[in-house]
C-alpha cells in the first residue's frame, strides 16, 4: 500500500512538473506597429519563460500583406514556434499594422494667379509625404477672384485612415501681362494637321489650328473607357476621373498659368503651348490615381506602360525618351493610334521615332 502511495505522488510531481515545463507564457500577445516601419520582433523577449532556446524559436509571418518593403495596414495572426525537450510547441500572436501618421504638406512654389482663374490647379504647387491614398481639397473661401490682391487659404489633406493635415497659404490674384501675350499666335498653329502613315502627329515641331476642336473621338473614348474598367478589375488604384480632350483657348490659359508659376523654361518640359497639345486632338487622355493625382504609382504604371496597346493606346512620353518628345516622362498620358499600337509598343520607339518624323524642342 505504501508503494502505491510513494507511485502516486511521485507520478503526481512528474505531472506537475511536466505541466508547468509546457505551459509557459507570452510576455504580451498583442505587437502593434506603424506602417512605413519595419516589423522587428525580439524573440527572446516573447516569452516570460527565460529557459526557453530563443535559437529554436521561429515566426511564421506568411500571413502578413506586404506593400512594396513594408507590411500592409491590417491584423494579422501570427504562428510562434518553439521547442520544449525537442517536442514542437506554438503559440499564437496577433500583429497590428496601422497608420496613425498624418500626411506632411510641403508648399514648392508661390502661387499667383490672373483674375478670375477660379480653376486653377492649385495641387500642383504641393508635394505631399504620405505612404497611404489621400485625397486633397482646399478652403478658398477667404479668395476673391475677381480682385486683384494676396488671400489666405487653406489645402486639407486626408488619408484613406482618415488622417488629416491642413496648412494655411497665400494665393496672390493678379491682372497678368501674359494675359496680353498668350493671345499672340504663332503661324504655325494655322498649317494644317500633319498626318503621318494615317496617324494625325501632334508635338513641338507639328501643331493645330487654334479652330481645330473636334472634342473626344467617340472610338478612342470607347476604348479608354474599357481600359479604366479592366485596370479595376485587376486590383488596381485609378479613378474614373481623367483629362482628355482640351480646346486651344482651354490650353493657352492652362500654359500661360504654368509659367507664371514656374518660368517659361520649366513649363516648356512638361506643358504644351496652346496648338502644340495632343489633347487637342480629342486622342489623348490623363489617367488619374483616387487621390486626384495625375496616374504614376509602380503598379498602375507597370501594367498601363504593359497593356494600353490592347486597347489602342501608346504611352506617349515614356522614359528614356525625353530629347526626341520635347518632354520629360508621363507614364500617365496615354494616346489613342488604333490598331498600329500593338507594332508601336512591341518596337520600343517613341511615336517620333517609329513614324521617322522630327522631335524634340519647339523650332
């Protein structure tokens, strides 16, 4: 009777002392991290139990969505793996990615704009720091457009994890002498449409007539249209929103409102004089990200440089051809040539180059 007792109790210590080997503890089981960092998780800090080998502890952290290098907003399960007296144990913990960083605005340039230019792109005078889609919008309340005289206003900016930031600005309105000069028109835009191998060619050496105004070809709409469509299908950020088809007096004030912010010089590499634009034609067309920004993130990039010949559609301005097109990269301005897209993608040429036509800056 007495080695029955003596058996119990020492089988009793043994499962005491088993139970309390595989029973440790997570020192906290909730890791909360801000998105644009990295996720570093010290494993010999895991667990209350020191004894345990931090070398055989492992994480499996494929359930966690990257976004480029860093982890995507969301919860995340995360398995722990471990070993105890070489049995496999685990554990689960629970990693919080959130964006709780608010967007920084940063102001480029002055800005100044003619009486009554209640349209002005004022986005363009910003850059904003912000990982995560935002959306812009501006308080011009204080602004009178009708007057001359310097106004305050303010751009709030907001992201999809609604946080938000507001800086105060000055917009001076003016009478411009450019107002004067921008009516003065170059011969050149009254020659006729230059039509190459049945592609109408619009750039710094071939311009429109300043009443050429044939509004958004109804093919080439169709076709862009269907583009949006099968970019959202995909997965990817575009907005329903675009720029296409712009009248020579729409693009003369549009020109004429980049160089009083940014000098003739610099608005020459990335505007188009009034006759000198392809959104003349009623052919091109400005894709845009949700946030209203003209379209250049990686993916979206990616798969329109990749896929817009499907449609009809060349990216016009692409990298590396900056000399020959008279301006820098667009990745976002796409333009309609039909069923010769496919040839012109597939030989790596600019349209200059592949229709043996004359490029580069104005004559």
């Amino acid at each position: 009777m007495k080695k029955i007792i003596a058996l119990f109790i020492l089988l009793t210590g043994v499962l005491v002392f088993m139970y309390s080997i595989f029973s440790v503890s997570l020192k906290k089981d909730v890791f909360v991290f801000e998105y644009g960092k990295h996720i570093s998780i010290n494993e010999r800090s895991l667990f209350k139990d020191s004894w345990i080998d931090p070398s055989h502890i492992e994480l499996d952290v494929s359930s966690i969505e990257m976004e480029g290098k860093f982890a995507k907003p969301g919860n995340y399960l995360v398995e722990v793996k471990y070993q105890i007296l070489f049995f496999n144990q685990s554990k689960t913990i629970q990693i919080k990615v959130e964006d709780r960083t608010k967007p920084v605005i940063k102001q480029k340039n002055e800005i100044k704009v003619d009486v009554n230019d209640k349209d002005h792109d004022f986005s363009s005078y910003f850059e904003i720091e912000e990982l995560s889609d935002y959306d812009i919008s501006f308080d011009l309340e204080k602004v009178d457009f009708s007057s001359s005289g310097i106004y305050e206003a303010t751009i709030i900016v907001e992201d999809i994890y609604h946080n938000v930031s507001s800086s105060s600005f000055e917009i001076e309105v003016e009478e411009t002498t450019n107002n004067l000069v921008s009516n003065i028109q170059s011969s050149s835009t009254t020659a006729e449409p230059c039509i190459v191998n049945g592609i109408l060619v619009v750039n710094k050496k071939h311009s429109l007539p300043s009443n050429y105004a044939p509004g958004e070809n109804i093919e080439a709409k169709s076709q862009f249209l269907k583009l949006i469509a099968d970019m959202k299908a995909d997965g990817l950020q575009v907005s329903d929103s675009y720029s296409g088809f712009r009248s020579y007096e729409y693009q003369n004030s549009l020109y004429w409102n980049y160089v009083n912010s940014y000098g003739q010089q610099q608005a020459d590499t990335f505007s188009a004089r009034a006759g000198y634009s392809e959104h003349q034609t009623g052919l091109a067309f400005d894709l845009m990200q949700p946030n209203g920004a003209l379209l250049q993130s990686y993916n979206e990039s990616v798969w329109l440089a990749n896929n817009a010949h499907r449609y009809g559609f060349i990216v016009r301005y692409p990298y590396g051809k900056e000399a020959i097109t008279g301006y820098v990269a667009e990745p976002w301005h796409i333009r309609y040539v039909g069923d010769q897209a496919t040839a012109i993608y597939q030989s790596g040429l600019c349209l200059e180059e592949y229709l043996g036509i004359q490029g580069g800056d104005y004559n």
